[in-house]
C-alpha cells in the first residue's frame, strides 16, 4: 500500500469537507453541528499531514500499522462526526471514541517503534 498516495488523497478529501462546511453547510447547520464538522475537518486533515509525514520520513522502522490505524482513524473518527453533524443521529457518537483510540495507538505505536 502506498500511504503517501493514501494521505495526498485524503489531504484533498479533509480540504473539499472544509469548504463543502465553510459555503454549502453555513446556514443549514445550527452552531452545534457546524462545530461538529469543524472539529471533523480539524482531525481529518491533522493525522492526514501526519500519516503523509510518517509514511515519508521514516524508513528505519516498519510503519504498514501505524499508517493503517492513522486511516481508520480518519474513517472513524471524521467520518462519524461528519455523518453526525449532517444527519443529527447521535448514536453515530458511539463510533468516534473508536476513531479516537486508533489515533492514540498509531502515535503510541510509533513511539514504541521509533525507541528501539
């Protein structure tokens, strides 16, 4: 899997959400939910950065997980919150801490990686 091709993807992705919010969502979504995306795009295009960033920079280690759990992280975690903010159905709020977790291991993982 080519995860630079993966992030340079989903960095086009979290900028097309951040617009799609900024002009098709302003005014159809109240303060909560345009919140909510904001906070999705925020996460969406900083671990995409990040998954770019790792996938690019450091050969010395073996990264195929790290990268995984950073994408299902985006998935998980943004793409909930996206689906939150559009659709009001707060039990989509039950998969974020999910998306949330895988985040917190990809970084933790690397750490551990990157200390051998």
């Amino acid at each position: 899997m080519n995860f630079s091709v993966v992030a340079s993807a989903l960095l086009a992705l979290a900028v097309a959400m951040g617009a799609f919010g900024a002009h098709a969502l302003k005014g159809r979504l109240d303060a909560y939910g345009m919140g909510i995306w904001e906070k999705a795009v925020f996460y969406h295009f900083v671990h995409a950065v990040g998954l770019l960033i790792v996938s690019r920079t450091i050969p010395q280690v073996d990264t195929t997980v790290v990268c995984w759990l950073l994408v299902a992280g985006i998935v998980l975690f943004s793409g909930s919150l996206y689906v939150l903010a559009l659709s009001g159905v707060t039990v989509l709020g039950a998969v974020t801490p999910f998306g949330g977790v895988a985040f917190i291991g990809a970084w933790v993982l690397l750490a551990l990686r990157l200390m051998r």
